[in-house]
C-alpha cells in the first residue's frame, strides 16, 4: 500500500513540473524538493486522506473533500450543458505585490474555479512564502484546493517575451494541475473585477466555449518599424533578475510566412486554443515563439499572431478583452492609473475587469461594497455562499461566506445584466465576423 502511495506522489511531481514546487492551498507547505525517505514518512502519517488528495489532483474530477478538523464536506463539481464554465485564473505579480494579488484572488474568488499565482524574481523569497503562507492559511481555499502557487521565482520584463514565456508556463502548469476549466484569464496585481464571478459564470454559460476574447488587429501602424523590424534580447530569459531590454541596432524586414497582429495582451482564451498553443501538434505555435523571443511587447502580439493564422481558431475571435483602461492622450506605453474620478466610467463601460489600480486606492472598497459585495479579507460573494452579508447570523467582518451551499448554482445581479449586453453586441452576426483577423 505504501509503495502504490509513493508511486502515485511520484507521478503527481512528475506530472506537475520536476523541479518546481508548487504550493496548493490544501497540502502542507514545504518550500523543499522531497527525498523519497521524507516522502515515505509523509505518506505513513498522511495515508488517511492522501487517497482523497490524489483523486482531486490527479483525476480532475469532482471535489468531493472532507475537512476533519472543520467538519465541512464539499460538494462535487458538475460540468455538463447545463452547468455554468469554469474559469482558470493566471495571476502575475512582482515585489510588493503580494497583498494586492491575495486581495485580487479572493475578489474573483469562485469554488469553482481554478487558480495559479506567481511572483517574479522582483520579490523576496520571504515575499512568496508569505503569499504562500497566507493562501493556506485560508479556511476557503483549503476546503476547495483550488488555489496554487508557483514557488519557483524567475525573471520577467513586461515589456519583453519573459512574459510570454511566463504566461504560457502557468497556462501548461493550469493544464496539468486539472484540465477541466473552460477559460483560460490573464490578470495581474493592478487589475480589479468589475462583475462578481456569478456574474461572469452566468454570462459565460450561454457562449460557445471555443470562443476567444482577445483585441486584435493586422494594422501594425508605428508599431511595424518599432516593434517588429527592431531586435530585442531579453536578459530576464537568462538570468536570475529581472533586467531591461537590449536593443540591438540591426533591423529585420517584415515576415512573410505569416501575417503579424498585435492588440491587447490581456486576453481570455479557450481550453482547445491553450492546447493548441502548449500541447498542439502544429508547429505555428513554436515556430512564432522563436520569432517573438526576439521582439518587444511580444505579449500583445503572439497569441493574436498564433489565432488569426490558425484556419481552425481564426473565425473564434471576438476583437475584445473585456477590460477597462483609460490611455493618455496622446497614447503611452502604460494606461493611467484609475481612481475615484473613474468609477461611473468603470460601470458604464460594461467591462468584466479593470486596471491599473494602486494598492488600496478607494475605489477599489467602492467596487467591493456596490458591486462584489466584498468585507474586508473576505472573497467576493455568490449564490454558494450560505452566510450573506448582513445576514444578522453573520457577524463576521472578515468572511463574508461562513457556510457553503452548492458551488454548481449562480445567482447573477446588475453587473451580469450590463455584461451580457456588452457581450450580445460583441457576438453578434454582423459585428462578430466583420471583427474577426481581417489581413
């Protein structure tokens, strides 16, 4: 029994990553790699629930999960027609960041849901045990496992193709963590959602789940001579610490074997599209990641680049990120940073998320109190949450979900009614295909 215990561990870290350890809000956290000795121990005092823990690791189905020392049981995860999606969340941050990504996890918080948090080498190593620390420390998280964190700390540039690389890396570790999640969501430290996640699950439910959210256009204006006739070099590729571009003084043309896109690269991709850029057999994918190790701000070009040259993915674009963001005028390189000033415009624009936002800047408690009816260190509120806030027998300013109800029913309220318009409009016969990669 122990060796088929220590041979199913063996192939939970294989299937996970090799050396990245990877803290699930469930298990106990070690910031080690594990010696087959330790992991005989583990198994010999754990063989109680590791059966469980296996079969919510390894078979993606439901979680069905029992907290002893809580006495809660969690209900399985339905998927099916009927059935709202599941989303799988890619949250990025660098130092300092850590509280804002744990306030931005628990406000887009959904049991079921998937999520994959990382901070860069730009933080401590006490930075990303304290993130780590403090999602397994969560009542919540612990019950659902749904929550990761990536403990292997890598350099990331936003502006080169570090991040790319690390945006695909969680989209592959999301993938072999559980792949029954529907959508794939980018999201980093200075975003906000502006719906609850009912909302979002409720809007989602009625789309075809091949459908992909992501601005983009074929019009490279400014951006062909500055972006991609130039060559970069990213040294945050090849070493320890975040570091700025090279730029080289050479120049190359245009390519000609395929036709370039660029737009926003903040995006919601499909599950089939994610595979197809990670697992799929045609080698575009590949082939568009070496030329984009060489290109600046390779994060708003390669996913509208791989899609819009995929004949199977082409026509599953809709030209839109569901974001809200204010630019200068004239245009900089990074949005301005939303405040008070902004929060009518936020409602108005039927937006599902926003950004930037500094840390703790007002309007995001306005968004928690009218919107996600969020307490303060609590998670955004759903129909699964049996305790509601104001509910006289709730008194707890910390949690606004004390009990729990079925995860498999949403209750969606006004910020899904102006969502689902924007996103009628979206899809729509003559806006959908007039809007899709035109070359």
């Amino acid at each position: 029994m122990i060796e088929s215990f220590v041979n199913t561990w063996r192939r939970l870290m294989h299937k996970i990553g090799g050396n990245n350890w990877i803290v699930n809000s469930s298990c106990p956290m070690r910031l080690l790699k594990f010696s087959p000795r330790i992991v005989i121990v583990v198994l010999v005092v754990a063989a109680s629930i590791l059966g469980v823990l296996t079969h919510s690791f390894l078979q993606g189905g439901a979680w069905i999960a029992a907290d002893q020392k809580l006495g809660l049981v969690v209900g399985p995860l339905l998927k099916g027609p009927a059935d709202p999606p599941v989303f799988a969340y890619w949250i990025s941050g660098t130092g300092s960041q850590g509280q804002k990504m744990l306030r931005l996890l628990k406000a887009v918080y959904h049991p079921r849901n998937r999520y994959l948090l990382h901070l860069d080498a730009g933080s401590s190593a006490v930075e990303r045990s304290n993130l780590a620390r403090s999602v397994q420390s969560e009542r919540l998280f612990r019950a659902f496992r749904n929550v990761n964190v990536i403990g292997q700390s890598y350099a990331v540039d936003r502006t080169g193709p570090s991040v790319l690389a690390a945006t695909l890396h969680g989209a592959a570790v999301l993938l072999r963590l559980n792949a029954d999640w529907d959508w794939f969501i980018t999201l980093s430290a200075s975003d906000y959602p502006l719906v609850t996640q009912d909302d979002l699950l409720h809007v989602f439910a009625s789309l075809p789940r091949n459908l992909n959210f992501i601005d983009h256009t074929s019009d490279l204006g400014w951006k062909e001579y500055a972006r991609f006739d130039k060559i970069v070099v990213d040294p945050s590729l090849y070493m320890d610490k975040n570091s700025q571009l090279l730029i080289s003084s050479g120049t190359r043309k245009t390519p000609d074997a395929f036709k370039i896109f660029t737009g926003s690269p903040w995006v919601i991709l499909s599950r089939a599209f994610v595979e197809h850029c990670i697992q799929g057999s045609d080698n575009l994918p590949r082939k568009l990641l070496m030329y984009f190790a060489n290109v600046a701000y390779s994060m708003e070009s390669y996913f509208q680049t791989v899609i819009c040259n995929s004949p199977e993915f082409q026509n599953t674009t809709v030209n839109n990120d569901l974001r809200y963001i204010v630019w200068d005028n004239p245009p900089g390189l990074e949005p301005l940073f939303l405040n008070q000033t902004h929060f009518k415009a936020m409602i108005k624009s039927r937006a599902a998320f926003a950004r930037k936002f500094v840390e703790d800047d007002p309007v995001l408690k306005k968004v928690d109190k009218r919107i996600l009816k969020r307490v303060q260190s609590g998670v955004g509120f759903g129909q699964w949450c049996s305790s509601r806030p104001g509910n006289k027998k709730n008194k707890s300013k910390g949690d606004a979900c004390l009990s729990w109800g079925d995860i498999n029913v949403v209750k969606p309220g006004p910020s899904a009614t102006r969502l689902k318009s924007l996103v009628a409009e979206l899809i729509s016969e003559d806006k959908l295909y007039s809007d899709q990669c035109k070359f």
